[in-house]
C-alpha cells in the first residue's frame, strides 16, 4: 500500500500549500502558539490575499526564496496589504523586490514564537535561498529541491547543486518539503527512468498518480522519502548528479 500523505501538522506549525499560475505552490506556515503567519513566495497576490483573508487576514512575515517571477510576482503588493515585512537574500536584493530583511546563510527569521533559519541553496539560482523551521521540522526550498526531483541549473553548477541539495538531505527525517511547484508526476516519471528498480521510488509513483487523479497536491512530502526515491538526493557524487540533470532536461 502506498503510504498515506503526512496529514496536516499536528505540532506547533501549521503548513498549507496555496496552489498559483499553472503548477506554482506558495505557502501558508502559522505558527500556532502565537497565530503569527508567514507565506512563501507569494507570486499570485490576488490567491494568497484571498487565501489569508478567509483564514482570518492576518500576515507577519513574507519569504521569498529566489528572484524568478513565478516566485516574487505578488510580493510586494501582499506585503503592504497587510503591512508585512519582505525577507530574501541579501545577495539577490537587486533582483528581488524591496527587502526589508536582507538575509545570509545561518540568519534567523522570527513568527511570534518560532524560528526559522536561512540555508543558502545555490545551483537552480545563485542567490537561492531555502528556510528551515526546526519546529515543525518544515522547509521550504523553492525551485531546489521537489518531489522525486530538483530544479533545473540555470545559472548554479552541478557541484553547487549537490552541495545544496546535501545540506538538506542532512535535515531531520520527518521534515516537511515544501517545495514551490507540482512537478512531481512528470518527475516520478522520469525518476522510473533511471532508478527502475527502486522498490520506494515505484510505490511513491503509483501514490503520485492516485493523488494527481484526484486533483490532490502530491507536496508536501516527508524528507526520509525522498532520499529514499529522489534520484537527485541518491547521486553518489557529482558527475551522477550532473548526468540525471541533463538527461532530465531532455527527458519527455
Ligand atoms: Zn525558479
């Protein structure tokens, strides 16, 4: 039986995808102690307002991972609708919408009464950024790291890459990936392709396919999943890692 989709966070965090434009995931994340509340990569302002409107039209915080537009288009207009400070890389902040917190890697980002910290996850961009709520334990990793998958390298290096997606594979099993789009079914697909013989990998792909079915999001999932069937979390080394990518980029 493929196993069921972590249910909605029963700890002090509360984490919900809010699906925009074709495949983009921003998130919800409510710090239920306090009811401060943050969203990523708000890139349709007019879903994320209405979404937090309904639960109660309240934001303290807004993190933005990197500068793609499909990530940072809404941003600033759901920040000043609700008077929210912008948080994203320092080393991006010409490209990104107007910080108000310019963070570097091992900086701290504060909801009422968690915290999250900010791991610098460079290859798909070279100002990626991704946030680690140890509370939950969530991440949110943008366009570095999906389901059964990673982003594409349009301006980092395999090496980078690798780097970054070690870093999070070292976070804690049960971590919640949020990751920012809904590519996972063309991913598993893909994934079959070179891993066809992993037992993890083809029961997460036939759960994939019953969640697609049903218009369910297929994120977020548990990391210990995923280094169980991602091949881009299972490349022994670079030169692997760098071989699934481009064979990825062309894969139909
Ligand atoms: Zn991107």
């Amino acid at each position: 039986m493929p196993a069921s989709p972590p249910s909605p966070t029963p700890g002090p965090l509360d984490v919900s995808p809010i699906p925009i434009l074709s495949d983009n995931y921003a998130w919800r994340l409510r710090d239920n102690r306090s009811g401060a509340v943050a969203v990523v990569d708000p890139a349709d302002a007019g879903a994320v307002i209405a979404r937090l409107e309904r639960e109660g039209g309240r934001l303290d915080l807004v993190l933005l991972t990197h500068h793609h537009d499909d990530h940072v288009a809404g941003a600033l207009e759901v920040a000043r609708r609700f008077g929210a400070p912008i948080a994203g890389a320092a080393a991006d902040r010409h490209r990104l919408p107007p910080l108000d917190l310019a963070l570097q890697e091992g900086d701290r980002v504060f909801l009422g009464d968690t915290s999250g910290v900010v791991i610098d996850t460079p290859g798909h961009t070279r100002g990626h950024v991704s946030f680690f709520f140890g509370d939950g334990p969530v991440l949110f990793c943008g366009d570095t790291l999906f389901s059964l998958g990673c982003g594409r390298l349009l301006e980092g290096t395999p090496e980078e890459m690798f780097g970054s997606l070690r870093k999070l594979s070292a976070l804690p099993d049960d971590t919640l990936v949020c990751c920012g789009h809904e590519y996972t079914d063309s991913n598993a697909r893909f994934a079959l392709s070179v891993l066809p013989d992993n037992a993890a990998l083809r029961e997460r792909a036939a759960e994939v396919a019953t969640q697609r079915a049903s218009g369910t999001p297929t994120v977020p999932t548990r990391l210990v999943a995923e280094r169980a069937a991602n091949p881009f979390l299972l490349a022994p080394d670079i030169p692997s890692l760098a071989a699934f990518r481009s064979r990825k980029d062309s894969f139909r």
